[in-house]
C-alpha cells in the first residue's frame, strides 16, 4: 500500500510543479512588459473582433448607446413582422403552396398530384365519344374530321 501512495504523489508532483516565489528584477519586468505592449493588438484589430466597442461615444454612455441601437433593430423587426402577409394571402397569390405537409414531403405530393392530374386526363381522354358518334348526335357535321390536319 506504500507503494500506491508513492506512486500518485509522484504523478501529481508531475503534473503541479513547484511554484517559483523568487523576486523578478525590475529589469526583467520592465522587459517583459514592453514585450507584452509590443504584441498588443491594435485597437481596430479588438474592434473588428468585437472586443471593443466601434464607437466614438464616451465610454460612460456606450452602455446606453448600445441599448438605444439594439432597441431601434427590435424596432424594425417589429414592423416588418407587422406588414407581413398573413399565410392564406401569400396561398391567394401562389407563393406559399396551399399543401400543409411537412415541407420534405411538399416536393413528393406535388410530383403525386401531378401523376393523378395526368391519369385523371387519360382517363377523360378514353372516355370521350368518337367522332361518328358526334356527327351521329348532330354536334359535328360530316364534312368535319377532328382527326384530320387542318
């Protein structure tokens, strides 16, 4: 059991070394500062990163700005959400399909739909009279052949 105990403070000596609490020279923390200060990032880097405010407003007033500019975007969603067309009128003009299938299988029931229309107009087709029987019943004259190329 020695040996598990010598073991683990072993592995956790490995992972925490000792704490240097040596005094650093004020040469050494002079050069280390200007170090830092030269790879500081510009200020319009922090800016296109959203670190820093894009403002020219004093810094006690960004906060208020920032709300003032987020309220104006609520604003004009706002409206626009208010002259949107409701559903049944975007239907009217055939923007929005009248379908209330998921809109994966939207594009299927329309391909389903036309299939029927086609079958259903084959089907008309096959049952319409012929010709002779339209001249027998007085709707077409005899001179008339539909059939025939004008």
């Amino acid at each position: 059991m020695t040996e598990k105990t010598e073991n683990s403070s072993s592995a956790t000596d490995a992972e925490n070394p000792p704490i240097d609490t040596s005094p650093i020279s004020p040469i050494e923390r002079r050069n280390s500062l200007e170090k830092h200060l030269q790879n500081r990032p510009d200020p319009q880097d922090l800016k296109d990163k959203h670190i820093l405010l894009d403002t020219n407003a004093a810094p006690s007033l960004q906060a208020t700005a920032q709300d003032l500019q987020r309220q104006r975007a609520t604003d004009s969603l706002k409206k626009g959400l208010e002259k949107r067309p409701e559903r049944e009128e975007l239907v009217e003009r055939n923007i929005l399909p009248e379908s209330t299938a998921a809109p994966a299988l939207q594009g299927q029931q329309k391909e389903l739909q036309k299939h029927m229309r086609a079958d259903s107009l084959e089907q008309k087709i096959a049952q319409r009279p012929k010709p002779e029987e339209l001249i027998k019943d007085g709707i077409l004259e005899a001179d008339e052949n539909p059939m025939s190329p004008v």
